[in-house]
C-alpha cells in the first residue's frame, strides 16, 4: 500500500504557557543545531524544521508515522534541552497532517500571533526553514508547505490591512511606554542588545520623538551600529550600570541564556538615582530581567506576558481584516493540499507508467525480432514512437482520474484497487512496483497448475 507522508508539529507559545514555561523550550543557535542534527540522524524523521522566537516554539516534522515522530522530538528536546517532558506537555500542542499545515499558515500570516497580523513573524518563520535548508533536514514537502504558507502570508500582508497600523511586541513596548510618561521626546532610552527585536524596538521608539538614545551591547562593533541608524550613542556593556543611572527607559532583548540585570545591581543603581523612577521592560525570552527586581521601590518592571494588556488595544481594527485574511489562508492551504494529496499518488502513477512501459518494450522487441525484422532504422523508430504515443494516449486520463480520487476520502480505497487491478505489488523499501511479464507468467503458470492438482 502506499506509503502516507504524516506532517507533525509540536508546539508551546504564549496562549498555552507563561513565560517562566516557554523559557525551557527556547532554543539557543547551538542547540539549533544539534537538534537538526538529532533529527537528520535519525531514520523515524524524514524533514524538520524549527521556530523559535519569543512566545513560541514549534518543531515540525514529517514522517511515516506520527507517534515515531512525536516519541523522537520528545527525546531530542530531552536531550538537548535537558528537561523532563512529562512536566511540560500539558502546555504543548501536537497537530498532525491538515491542522498542522492550517497552522503553520495561519502562524506565517500573524493570524496566531500575540499581535493580530504583525509581520515579524513571517522572517522568522522564513529564517527557520533557511536554517532547516541549510542544515539538510527539508525534503520535497517542506520545501512545498514553507514556500506555500509564505505565499499566504505575502498576499495578506498586500490584499488586506491587517498590519496598517504597527504593531508588534517591540511595538507594544514602546506603546506600554509611552502611557506610563505620557510623551518621549524628553526621555531617555537604553536598549540592552543589539539584534532584530531591539532595531524595531529602536525603530518604534524614534518614530515616538525619542531623542537621546543609548545601545548597549556585548559586542561593541554591533552596538555602534545600530546605535548609528538612529542618531543614538553605543556604549560598552561592561558601563552598563552608567547607562542604567542615566535612562528613563530600559528596554532589553538580547539572546543571553541567564538574567543580565539581577536586583543587587539594579539596587545600586536605584541608589546613585537616588530613587528617580525606572521603567524597564524585558522583551527577552529566557527573561533578561530578574523578577525579583519588581520588588523595589520606583521600578516598573513588564515582560513579554504584560504586553498583552497594550496588545488587546490594537485587535479590535484588526479583527475585521482578518476574516478576510483567513479566506486566503483557505485558498493556499486547499492549493497546497492538493499538491500534498497528489504526491501521495504519485508512486502509482509511476508504477503504472513502469508496468505500461515494460509490456511496450516487451512487445515490442518481440515484433521487431520476428514479423517486423524487415523493417529500416527509420521505420523501427516510427513504430516504437507509435508505441510509445499510443501508451501516453491510454494512461492520459486514467492517471488524471487517479489524481482527481487522491483528494477523495476513499482514496485509500481507490489505490487498493488499482494495485489489484493492474498486478501493482509493493517493493522491499515500501515503493509500489509492477511485477514484470515473466513474473506474471510463473505467477500464472503456479496457478495453473495447482487446479490440475
């Protein structure tokens, strides 16, 4: 029988777990790469890809069977992530083969993001299939499924006006900002870390008057940077707390694996302020920010989960948009589902045009060697072209017939059939194959004579 393709995904983000939760599952670019690794190596996966960003990660995969793969990224997130899964997965998600296409579009589009429709998330969904490419871990029907679902994405982005107004979580940040003090042109802004979530969190801050602002960064080069797109001043990371004293606004997104500001630091810098209020805002996942800092006094400390409130009040525009932006989802998931359902038939299709093939050079080498051996080059290569229209003439529409029952509900039915029909039997690796002419005649020649017996 056939062999079905199971697309898998597993998955937590910030409707299924706080942000203490999803920090477990966020992955560094090292272990990136060994989970890709992991994944490659082993035969129970045949393509993987990863998304990680700061309120979701998602592995996807396909397979032959869906608990294989869902045992095997358990292990690896084990493995590399070195974290008990059974206290984790009640907040993953598990969707398999439609629901799991229809999520992904749906994540690509912005449609299951924190902010309805921002676009931050396509990028990163194109970064991860890149790294997946890169690493050797996508086949025929990831590279389908991404390149369709950013298709998807790109056409709600330009046919609708979901993302008119930006909003986004380094959005939400500056917004939170600005209604605590009101105006920013007289603030003063430090950005810890230098990376994309802290170029658009610079991008929304100097678009709100943002004046004097200062990048800080491990890598000073990086942090000079960024900080000159926006005629703001980069400072070392090591005179932090000399940033710390002189901003008004702190707001952090760097990929550190532990918290970068503790409250003993935060408690000097409180001192030499002399209790001037601070409003910092921890955009990072794992948590830049430790907690416990929120326990001194004149410190207004948010992380990503806070934003939900600043969030909430740019749905309500977009809500309308996206009605229309979920029936183009539909229209490039049904396109992508009958190209899926389509390969799924293609082995018979291939097998047929083998058998059909075979009994033509079969035949045909029979009549050239005896009643057509008279024949010139040129008329032998007539007659075999003839041969060779008349088999495409008869398989067009069966074969276009089977590519219309593959999105039948019976379509497992259907091919059980054909393969009965036509003598189809399945190979050693899983492949249907003909059986060729003289296996058909020793099967026949058996049968005959156990009914003489």
């Amino acid at each position: 029988m056939l062999q079905v393709t199971e697309i898998v995904i597993i998955g937590i983000n910030h409707k299924t777990a706080h942000v203490e939760t999803r920090e477990k599952l966020a992955f560094s670019e090292s272990q990136l790469e060994r989970s890709l690794a992991f994944c490659r190596e082993n035969s129970g996966i045949s393509e993987c890809a990863i998304l990680t960003t700061c309120n979701r990660t998602e592995i996807y995969a396909t397979g032959a069977d869906q608990q294989t793969i869902t045992q095997l990224i358990m292990q690896m997130l084990s493995e590399v992530k070195g974290i008990d899964t059974d206290e984790v997965r009640p907040n993953l998600y598990i969707h398999a083969q439609e629901k799991a296409v229809e999520h992904l579009f749906t994540v690509t589009a912005g449609l299951d993001s924190m902010v309805l429709g921002e676009t931050q998330i396509l990028g990163q969904v194109k970064d991860a299939y890149a790294k997946a490419t890169e690493a050797g871990t996508v086949g025929s029907t990831f590279h389908a499924l991404f390149r369709q679902s950013v298709t998807a994405a790109k056409r709600v982005q330009t046919e609708t006006a979901i993302n008119q107004n930006a909003a986004s979580v380094s959005y939400a940040a500056v917004e939170l900002a600005k209604k605590i003090f009101g105006r920013l042109d007289n603030r003063t802004a430090l950005i810890l870390g230098a990376g994309k979530m802290s170029e658009l969190t610079l991008r929304h801050l100097y678009d709100q008057g943002v004046k004097k602002v200062i990048v800080v960064n491990r890598t000073k080069e990086r942090a000079d940077k960024l900080a000159a797109c926006f005629g703001g001043v980069s400072e070392y990371y090591e005179k932090r707390r000399d940033c710390l004293i002189q901003a008004d606004i702190v707001i952090s997104s760097t990929g550190a694996p532990h918290f970068v500001l503790d409250k003993e630091e935060m408690a000097s810098v409180m001192r030499a302020r002399r209790g001037k209020p601070i409003f910092l805002i921890d955009i990072a996942v794992p948590r830049d920010i430790d907690p416990k800092i929120n326990d001194l006094e004149n410190i207004y400390l948010y992380d990503i989960d806070d934003l939900q409130a600043v969030v909430a009040s740019n749905l309500k525009d977009r809500e309308h948009e996206a009605v229309k932006a979920r029936l183009i989802m539909k229209e490039e998931i049904s396109e992508f589902q009958i190209w899926f359902k389509t390969q799924e038939v293609t082995p018979l299709i291939a097998a047929l045009r083998r058998k059909a093939e075979s009994i033509r050079k079969t035949e045909l080498e029979v009549s050239l060697g005896k009643r057509l051996a008279n024949l010139s080059d040129k008329e032998k290569k007539h007659v075999e072209n003839l041969t060779k229209a008349i088999v495409n003439r008869i398989l067009r529409e069966p074969v276009l017939r089977i590519k219309e029952f593959a999105l039948d509900e019976n379509s497992d039915l259907y091919v059980a059939s054909l393969c009965q029909l036509f003598d189809l039997e399945e190979g050693p690796n899983g492949e249907l194959q003909p059986r060729l002419p003289q296996e058909q005649e020793e099967a026949a020649g058996s049968k005959a004579e156990g009914a003489h017996h």
